[in-house]
C-alpha cells in the first residue's frame, strides 16, 4: 500500500513527532496512540516521540500523556489516531504541526490531514496500527508494552471480539500480539471492572429502559440521578453496551444529561444502520456504534422517534 509507505517515509524524515487521538478516549483511542508512540520509540530511539492529549479518564492504567509546549509543534509531525472528525481531536495544537496525517478506522466523512489511511473494514484503529507494524517489519519494532496497548484497544473495540467488526484478520492480529509479554487475561479483567457505583446504575438502566415492539430502546440519565450516584460522564461508558444482551432489543440509545444541559446520545444496533441517524445529530460514528448530541427532551424524542422508524424498517 502507497499510503503505508507515505506514513513511514515521513515518519523518518521528522525528529518530532507528536500524536494526538479523540476527546474522551476509550481503549482504542489510548492503544493505538500510545501504543504507536512505543512502537516509533522503539525503533526510532533517537527522535522525540510524544502522546498528547489531556486526561485519560480513567485509563491511566494503559497510559498516560505527556506535556509539549507549542514551540515543539514548530518542524512536527503531526499524527492523529482513531478520530473521525477534526472537532473530536483532543488538543487543538494538532493543527500547528508541519504536516498532519490521519489513521483511522471510522467512515472518513472529515478526510482532515496531509496523508489520510482509512480502513473502516478494520476492527478497531490498533488493529491498523499493528498491520502498520506487520507491513514494516523491517524497520519497525514492536515491544512489549505496544503489544499490549494494541491488544486492549482491539478489545476495547471489539466488546472482547463480540461485535460485527471482528473478522478472521482481527482474530489473528490479536493472536500475533499475545505472543508478546504481557497478561492478557488480568487485562481483559482491568478493562471489565467497574466500581459499586457503575453497578448500581446499571441496576438503573436495566429498570428503567423503554423497549417498543420493534426493538427500539432508551434509557434517560439526568445529571441529578449521575450525581446521587457519584458519577461522571465518562464512567457512563461501561453501562452502553448493556441493554444489547436484551433479547427484545434491537438498537438503542443511552441519552446523559451533561453539566451544560445538553445530552450526550450513545447509540447501538444489532442490525440497523445508525450511523447516519447520528450525523443528523451533530455526530457520527460506525454503522452500528455511533455518538451524538441532543440540545433539548424534544431533540432526545426526535432521535427516539428516528431510531424507531430505522428498527421498524429493519424488520420488515
């Protein structure tokens, strides 16, 4: 592939290198950055490779970001993993580097950057970034920690190689990674556990989440409920995928009151394709896992109301 050895060679020609990933990561987000950055540091020990970003959330356990000043962006390489669209890239100084290339595995709505690699066929964006790996061999190397970053983000993505996106490739990707040092299993658990509070609103979800007769779902979080439970936003996440091992559940949104007012929109299918529902939203995303926004209950009961009639077609 031209674009694989396009991001190399200019990955060569740069002794800065600095690589950004999405706000609010997850898995993927964190592994195929970090994960990249152990890679280019490993067989690159003389250039200055950085992972920026702010707060992980909650996934310091992976990785944590380093701290660049704006004058180390001036001559960069800039390299931005697993965000579809240029307003979701965390730390707006990606644009102040010298080049700007794009690796993702979201639909390329926003085709941002100098250089663009795009497989929405992969899994998961650190499954490109270790067929990155595998197509370079020669000259890139892999180590320990990257397999391991790599592995958690295929996990992270795949819901443990439960969703449609797994293929055959992703499986042996993953197997490659596993003959690395690492413990695969206290990992899956570290990415598996939640705390008391989580659990108990997953209690809340399973309560209280609506289900009409084609399969549509949602489920309300005001911000009070989030704060008698003593939870932020981003602990949310690990409740989203919930409702899908529901059998009368086909496709559902998970609607969390943000401090500001707005909503945040999780959506999930097992079947209809909800990704353009989302773009409507001031979102986007995968077919079947994508994000959007809601300003108001009447914006939340029009996406309702969208992802009925996409669950009702569906089952025709």
């Amino acid at each position: 592939m031209d674009v694989v050895k396009d991001i190399l060679t200019k990955i060569k020609a740069y002794q800065t290198i600095i690589i950004h990933r999405h706000q609010r990561p997850d898995p993927d987000a964190i592994g195929s950055q970090a994960g990249l950055a152990e890679i280019l540091r490993m067989s690159f020990p003389d250039k200055n490779i950085y992972q920026v970003g702010g707060p992980v959330e909650g996934l310091e356990f992976l990785a944590e970001m380093d701290e660049v000043s704006d004058e180390m962006y001036q001559n960069a390489l800039v390299i931005v993993t697993d965000t579809a669209n240029s307003p979701r890239i965390s730390d707006d100084r990606y644009n102040l580097g010298a080049e700007l290339i794009k690796i993702d595995h979201h639909p390329n709505d926003d085709p941002y950057g100098d250089l663009v690699w795009v497989n929405p066929k992969a899994s998961s964006c650190s499954e490109i970034i270790a067929d990155f790996h595998h197509l370079n061999q020669e000259e890139l190397t892999m180590n320990n920690n990257a397999a391991r970053l790599l592995y958690a983000g295929i996990i992270g993505d795949t819901g443990r190689f439960l969703y449609p996106a797994t293929t055959p490739h992703t499986l042996e990707v993953a197997a490659e990674l596993m003959t690395y040092d690492f413990n695969a299993a206290a990992l899956n658990r570290e990415l598996e556990q939640i705390p008391m509070s989580v659990a108990k609103l997953a209690g809340y979800v399973y309560q209280n989440i609506n289900v009409d007769e084609y399969g549509a779902a949602f489920v309300i979080l005001p911000q009070s409920l989030l704060n008698d439970y003593g939870i932020v936003d981003s602990e949310t996440a690990a409740i989203v995928p919930l409702p899908g091992v529901i059998d009368e559940v086909l496709a559902w949104g998970i609607f969390v009151e943000q401090p500001e007012g707005y909503y945040r929109v999780r959506l999930r299918s097992k079947g209809p394709v909800i990704n353009e529902l989302a773009k409507k939203h001031h979102g986007g995303g995968h077919p079947l896992a994508s994000g959007a926004n809601a300003k108001s209950q009447d914006e939340i009961d029009d996406i309702y109301s969208e992802l009925q009639q996409l669950c009702k077609e569906y089952k025709k």
